[in-house]
C-alpha cells in the first residue's frame, strides 16, 4: 500500500460494516451530512464532499465554519452535525457521552512564513532547540535579518499541547509571547493563515494539510533541515506528524458512516493523498 502525506489509522467496526454494505438507494435522497470541527481538516472535508457527490449526488455534504475541536465535539453531541472533527484525543468526558473516533488521520504540525529568502539559503530554517527563544524575543529576526512577527494561536487550540510536549522550555516561551503587547491570535485556524498572509515576516502554526487543501501561498519552513512533506511525514525524519480524527456519536446517521466509509476507501484515500501530491512506496 502506498503511503503519502496523509496517513489513515483506525476505523470503527460499525462504520466499516454499515458503510460499505451501504448502496445508493431511497433512504439516502436529498439528505445532508453535515460536518464539522477543527478548521484544519475543513478545506480537505469540501474536497472529499466533493469527490463523494460524484458517486451519489442525491447527498449534499455541508461542511460548516470552523467550530475548533472542542465546538465539533459539542455539535456532535447535542445531534447537530453527523460527523465530528478532532485535532486531539478525546478526553473521557466526551468519550462518555457516546463519541468515538471513526477514522484517524496523519499530517504534520508545521511552521510557515510569509517570508522567502533566497533559493536553497542553508540558514532557511528553524532548529527545534531554537524554538522557546524565538517565541520569547520581542525582537526575532529572518536569518537575512528582516523583522520575524510571530502569529500565535488562542491557547484553547490543540497547537501548544502538542508543542509544549515535543519541545522542551516551550511552554514558558508560548507564556511569555502572550503576555506581550501588539502579537496577534488567530483564535481559529482560518484566521491564523490569514493573519500570517496579511503579515510580512510572519511565522506561524498550521498542518501541512490545511496548506495543501487551502492552496496558501505561505512557505513551509524546514524544522532541523527537514522540510515537511509526504516522504519526511512517511520517513519519520519530520519530527511533527499530527493527527487529526474524523468522530462519530453513539448512534450514527446512516449518511455519517456512509461518508467514513468513503474515507477510509481507496478513493478516499487518493483524493487526501492528492492533496499532498508526493507519495511514498514502501
């Protein structure tokens, strides 16, 4: 099986029996999957919808504004949408309340800037070990010496869990960012890119799947001289896969599991691989 950017783990039982036993049929007409979650998986969610309508057109997949993980979840359990999308693990709380992970996905956290310097410049990049101290320098600078105007995230994201555990010291460093005047906060993922294009010299958090599916023309910044991709993802010498998980309730519509059936199948499969265009072989 080839791997590429994106990379599947697990699936519940339900999803894959009910799903793929699944035809197109009566049951299914002018009826809506609705979606919804953490904005880094939305754009890749319309593609998918897209791809999905071309093989049954009688169902419209509504992927909503994003909700960040902790609204999806939410949405998910008062029945508002029909599939969830998670950017961490659930917490037991919400495992509770009947939600599960139905399909699970790997991208990579990555750094990207609106900001280039020259073609192959060995000093374009960031050093993992670097990262507490230029979050914490109100005066950070592009190796070229331009200015470096950090973009944070709103502390509620799923961001800086992940970096405080992979990165020593970063807890303080994100700390001592949000308390200085003037930084700006994308509180959602759509506003942190578009704060990061509107900035010149910006650095901000993203995944690599939101770029792809997004088209952003930010530049993707090597981490310790590897530059994220479907083969550093795959190769696991990008230090920072991400994983972002496709949720269902209790009781799932029988559109929902259609949909994760879709996924998870080698048409889901080629269009997420698509969207990162390298693929690996084993």
């Amino acid at each position: 099986m080839s791997r590429g950017n994106i990379l599947f783990a697990g699936l519940l039982a339900s999803a894959v029996l009910l799903g793929c036993s699944t035809t197109a049929s009566p049951a299914f007409a002018n009826e809506t999957i609705r979606i919804g979650g953490t904005g880094a998986a939305l754009a890749a969610m319309r593609i998918l919808g897209a791809e999905f309508a071309k093989l049954d057109p009688t169902v419209e997949v509504e992927v909503l504004p994003s909700l960040g993980t902790a609204g999806g979840i939410e949405a998910l359990a008062e029945g508002v949408i029909d599939i969830g999308l998670a950017a961490r693990a659930l917490k037991p709380a919400e495992a509770a309340r009947g939600i599960g992970e139905a399909a699970c996905l790997t991208t990579a956290l990555v750094f990207v800037a609106n900001h280039k310097l020259r073609d192959q410049d060995p000093r374009d990049g960031i050093r993992r070990a670097d990262l507490p101290a230029l979050f914490r320098d109100p005066h950070a600078t592009w190796p070229d010496g331009a200015p470096l105007k950090i973009i944070l995230r709103a502390r509620s994201g799923s961001e800086y869990p992940y970096l405080i555990k992979a990165v020593p010291g970063m807890d303080e460093a994100l700390d001592d960012a949000h308390r200085r005047q003037g930084i700006p906060v994308g509180a959602t993922d759509q506003e942190n890119v578009d704060m990061a294009l509107r900035t010149k010299g910006s650095l901000a958090i993203t995944s690599l799947l939101q770029v792809r599916a997004e088209n952003l023309p930010l530049r993707l910044v090597r981490l310790d001289g590897v530059a994220p991709s479907a083969k550093t993802l795959a190769d696991g010498s990008y230090p920072f896969p991400y994983r972002i998980c496709l949720l269902l309730p209790e009781r799932p519509s029988a559109v929902g599991l259609k949909f994760v059936s879709f996924v998870t199948s080698p048409a889901g499969r080629e269009a997420l691989e698509a969207l990162g265009g390298e693929e690996d072989k084993p």
